[in-house]
C-alpha cells in the first residue's frame, strides 16, 4: 500500500513524462524523437530520490524461492569475429536467420519492461556485441531508462578500442573482456584468427578512459592455459584489473571432460603458494566471483565457481538470447519465446504474465557438473558469452599434450616473434611470455618423441578376411533424419585397435630426394609422421560427429617403395573406450599422405594420393575386422 503514496511523490517531483509501473516503481517513458535527459544534475537526483524511496520489487521477477531478478543479460547477435575451439569450429556454426533476431526496437521494449519491473543491470553479450553497427546508438537509448544503474558489455577485446570513446559518452557503465592466454601463438591457436594485440590495446584504452576495475575473464582449461594462472595474477600489480578465472563449463558440442576442469580450490592453492598473503574480499549477496586480493596489487582476482561451489542460492540473473528467447537459468534447456509474442501483438500486462510464469518455474539450483554434461542445451556462442567451454579441447594429461617445445633436428620455426608482449602491459611485465611464445609457436606441434626413421620390417601382413555385420540403420542419423552423434554413454569401455594405411605415388624425382632426405623444406618422412599423430589427436575436431577419444598410442610407419616411386604409410591408434578409433588410424593416415604432397609440390605436381583404406579394427560390440 505504501508504494502507491510514494509513486504519486515521484510524478509530482518529475513531472507528467514519468508512469508508475506494476511494482509501484517510477519509470520515465521517453517520447519517439524526445532528447535524452535535460541535464546531468538532474538525472542523478532523479536516481538519488529513487534509491531513496524504492518500491516494493516486482512479483514478476521474483522466483519462488525469493531471488529477485534485477540482473539481465541481452544477446545483440549469434555472430561473431573469431573462431575460438572451445566455442564454435573454424567454419562457424548455424546461425538463426537474421529475420528471427530481434530487432533493435524489440530488444529496447524488452529491456524497457524488465526494467520498469525493477531491473537495474542490462549487461550486453554475443557473440560478440561489439560487431553490431548499432550498438552504441542501443547503449545510448538503454541509458535513457531511468532506474537501469549499470549498463556493461562482455566483449572479446577485438573493437574494444576503437569504438570504447563512443561506448563511454553513450554511457556504458562496465566492461568484461575474454581473454583466455597471454601467449600470442597461443592466443592465435586458440581463436584461429589474429588480434591478441588488439585485446591488449582494448584493455589499455579502458583503463586509460577510467574503467575501474576491467574485468578480463579467463576460462582457466588443464592441458590448456592451467600454467598461465600466476602469469595473469602478477598482471594485477600495476593495473586495476579484476582477473576472473572461470571454472571450464559444459555446453552442448564442447564434448565436456571433468578431466579438463581446473577447480577454484586447485587454482586458489597454485596461488597462494607464490602469494600466501592473498586475503578474501567480502563479497555481495549476489555476486557471481569470491574475490581475492594481494596486498600492495591495484587489482584483484576473482574465482567464478559454477561448478564446483554454484552459486544458485544468490542468482538474480536473466538472460534474453539473440533470437528472443528467455532462459531463466544458464545451465537449463528450457526456454520461452518472448519475440513471438511481441510480433504476434502481446500486450505489456500478456507479456509479464509469460515472462513471470517462467522465472516462476526456475529451480532452486541446477543439476551436478556431470549431470549437466549430459544434459541438451543450446552452444554457448548462441546464448551469450565468447570464451568459455572447450569444444575438441587438448586432451587433459600433460603427457599426451604439451605446450613444451619439440626439439627435432631439420624442423624450423615457420614464425618469429620479435615485439614482446609484456611492452603492451606498460610496464606491467609478463613472466617469460615472449619466450614461451616463441617456444610454442616454433615447435608447431606436442611433445611426442618419435623416430624419423624408415621401417623396414613393415611388410603387408596377411590379414584373416571378416567382414563387420550390417547395420539396419544409418547410425549418425536421428530418426527424422537429421546428423547426430551416437550416444554412447552406456556402452561399456573396452581396449580399441585400428589400423589405416594411405600410398602416395611420388615420381621418380620427388622420390630420390625423399629418399635421400635432400627437400629444401627437410625431412618429409620425419614432418608425415608428426603429422599422422597430430591429426590422430585432432580427429573430434576434424570429423563433425566424432566424439573425442583419449588415446594411449599413435603409430605412424612410412615405407619407400622404390618399384613404384612411392611411400606406403600406416596408422596404428590404440584407446580404451566406449567406441571406436578408426577414425582416428584413417585421419591419421590420410594427413600424413597430405603433409608429404605439401613437401613435395614443388619438386612434382604429379603425385597421386590413394588407396586410403581401414586394415584392420578389434574391440566393441559389433567384433572386429581385418582386410583381406
């Protein structure tokens, strides 16, 4: 009853232009064409007066459980300008037509409603935002909304600089950039694309403009960047940045590994062991991060804990999708479709009633880190953040993949890195980050040791002849038939073998100076062969419905077979596992092949790459096969 009183204040304080909304909360209702505010002074007493007096929070917003939801993100687009691996594979995904996006009006009169109803925090996402072309006009027409405090933008860095000025004068409030290594190769590996430089210089301007402090979100992934933690922490000393290291998160088609995962209490020993006076910030009621500081540091760093300690019990987030979609919860699959009510003509009072039905319907917390592994939910790049969840990542064990440089004799650097990156921090040094740049960069591939040498007790084996039972079915085809991968959850680990071979026919020529390992580019055999185990490990990302294996041998054996001027190669992979490998041996033997033509190309354009071929598999359910 109280809040009607204070509405009336409020429209006799502010005048005819303001409406009281269903929570008693008043809200300013700009006309088409009308000036954003009059004055600065103004608007901040009009924003003191409304703290001051704050009406009862919206019955809409609020769960079941008493959360209320004052905190909401909006997607600007399914796009975005780099090709991360833990997000989406290098051709990009299916993106939503761009007729079923909303529209920059839609999304004005969805954030307009959910801050009438007491919303005070619009934090804009992607794919990435900032590739919008009218993403400053949008931030400038959300700061008109009187209630919404804080307007923030997660971003990967990219544009940050050059549009950050006209960000600032339309009024964004907050940013967040992604930035998961401080390793240029590294960096470029991850994102396939360039641009490290321009994430550093994005950084720079929003410091330099007065952002305080810059949130640089790091998903912190074993086999991965794990090593980079204290690199990232000592960034915290001369710079007021806020390092969120975020605990890896499974999403559909990012093939989640609980192996991978780095927890909060790994992450916090590894640094207290070089900082042990790290001290706890106290935190706010529903913040996201256990914040931490070292004494003496301008900066902080934060621990996001999603799946090792939730944070459900405090949530008062929403998310709004770039396709109009509603989730209430970011690891749930259930979501609501508030575009095609408002196209299909829904009035203000219809629309709360849907979008208050489904924060209604939230749960008190979402499901264990491996129940949400198996659980469906749409990719991450198409609900709203850029750096999170590994899809095809490294496999886990160092011992499998390494950062560490492989030192093999007649292999060169393609690439040098001569500009350090610790200059672009201004003074705020990196620890050895050019250095283990150039190490990383120029060993083009994992640690695995493997002799160059030609096999010469490779001779084709006699194999006993069989045949694999047909299958009634297509088994990467749903029953509507759409491609899916096959689940094979319930199948039972067993030891698999597969072996694949692959000819190439050289010519004489190209022949002879393999043979005598006398290519100006090195040693072809020695490069097929690293080749052949790189791809064996890269399989899941090369091959769509591939799961990804974790595989305990790869063996690649290169014959030269003078009579014909050509080279037999063979691809053993061994795992244990639910399925089989002989994607694997096949993808193995086949860029191998593929390595020794690029070797070779400039010597003969006549060579030929054929008979790619499965030898032999053993293990799984349907028995094994050998070739005659």
């Amino acid at each position: 009853m109280a809040a009607r009183p204070v509405a009336r204040m409020v429209r006799r304080l502010l005048g005819p232009g303001t409406r009281s909304c269903s929570s008693g909360g008043p809200v300013s209702q700009p006309r088409p064409g009308e000036p954003s505010q009059p004055a600065t002074e103004e608007l901040s007493r009009r924003r003191q007066f409304l703290r001051e007096h704050a009406a009862p929070f919206s019955a809409f917003l609020t769960d079941r459980f008493g959360r209320r939801h004052s905190y909401l993100r909006i997607s600007l687009t399914e796009k975005c300008n780099l090709r991360c691996q833990y997000c989406m594979p290098e051709e990009g995904v299916s993106l939503t037509p761009k007729a079923d996006l909303l529209t920059t009006e839609e999304i004005l009169t969805l954030a307009q409603l959910f801050v009438k109803e007491g919303v005070d925090k619009i934090r804009l996402t992607g794919g990435e935002p900032l590739i919008r072309p009218d993403v400053v006009d949008i931030v400038a027409r959300l700061h008109r909304l009187e209630g919404l405090r804080t307007i923030g933008v997660t971003t990967n860095g990219i544009n940050l600089a050059r549009l950050l000025p006209q960000l600032q004068k339309a009024g964004l409030s907050a940013i967040n950039v992604s930035l998961d290594t401080l390793v240029p190769a590294k960096f470029e590996f991850i994102v396939r694309r360039k641009g490290f430089h321009k994430v550093m210089e994005g950084i720079h301007k929003a410091i330099e403009l007065g952002y305080s402090p810059v949130k640089v979100n790091c998903v912190v992934m074993r086999g991965l960047n794990e090593d980079e933690l204290l690199d990232f922490v000592a960034l915290t000393k001369g710079l007021p940045l806020d390092v969120r290291f975020i605990e890896y998160m499974p999403f559909d088609g990012n093939k989640w590994n609980f192996k991978k995962m780095v927890s909060y209490k790994e992450m916090l020993d590894t640094i207290q062991q070089q900082w042990p006076d790290l001290e706890k910030l106290p935190e706010e009621e529903s913040s996201t991060a256990k914040a931490f500081r070292i004494p003496g540091f301008r900066g902080q760093v934060s621990f996001i804990t999603s799946m090792s300690e939730h944070f459900c019990g405090t949530c008062n987030r929403l998310r709004i999708t770039a396709d109009g979609n509603l989730k209430v919860c970011l690891f749930g699959n259930s979501e609501v479709s508030l575009r095609d009510h408002l196209r299909a003509g829904a009035s203000e009072e219809e629309l709360l009633a849907i979008i208050g039905a489904a924060v209604g319907r939230k749960k008190q917390q979402h499901a264990g880190m491996f129940t949400i592994s198996q659980m469906k939910n749409r990719p991450m790049i198409l609900i709203d953040l850029l750096l999170l969840l590994l899809q095809g990542s490294p496999p886990a064990s160092p011992s499998v993949f390494s950062w560490a440089p492989l030192r093999v004799q007649g292999l060169r650097p393609r690439m040098s890195f001569s500009n350090p990156t610790a200059a672009l921090w201004k003074g705020s040094r990196v620890p050895q980050a050019a250095a283990v740049a150039q190490q990383w960069w120029g060993s083009g591939c994992p640690r695995r040791h493997h002799s160059s040498r030609v096999h010469s007790d490779t001779d084709s084996k006699c194999l006993s002849s069989g045949s694999l039972p047909a299958s009634d079915q297509l088994t990467h085809v749903d029953s509507e038939g759409r491609a899916a991968m096959v689940d094979v959850g319930r199948k039972p680990d067993t030891e698999r073998v597969a072996v694949a071979s692959a000819l190439v026919l050289l010519g004489p020529v190209a022949f002879e100076l393999v043979r005598q390992n006398q290519l100006k580019k090195g040693d072809a055999l020695m490069v097929a062969q690293l080749a052949g185990i790189q791809a064996a490990k890269l399989t899941s990302q090369l091959i769509p419905l591939c799961h990804q294996v974790a595989l305990s041998h790869v063996q690649i054996q290169l014959e030269l077979d003078s009579t014909r001027h050509a080279v037999a190669i063979q691809a053993t992979c061994r795992a244990r596992g639910p399925t089989g490998v002989e994607m694997e041996a096949l993808t193995s033997a086949s860029v191998a092949a593929l390595s020794l033509y690029d070797m070779c190309k400039a010597v003969s354009r006549d060579i030929v790459v054929r008979e790619v071929k499965l030898i032999s598999k053993t293990g799984g359910q349907r028995g094994d096969f050998h070739r005659a």
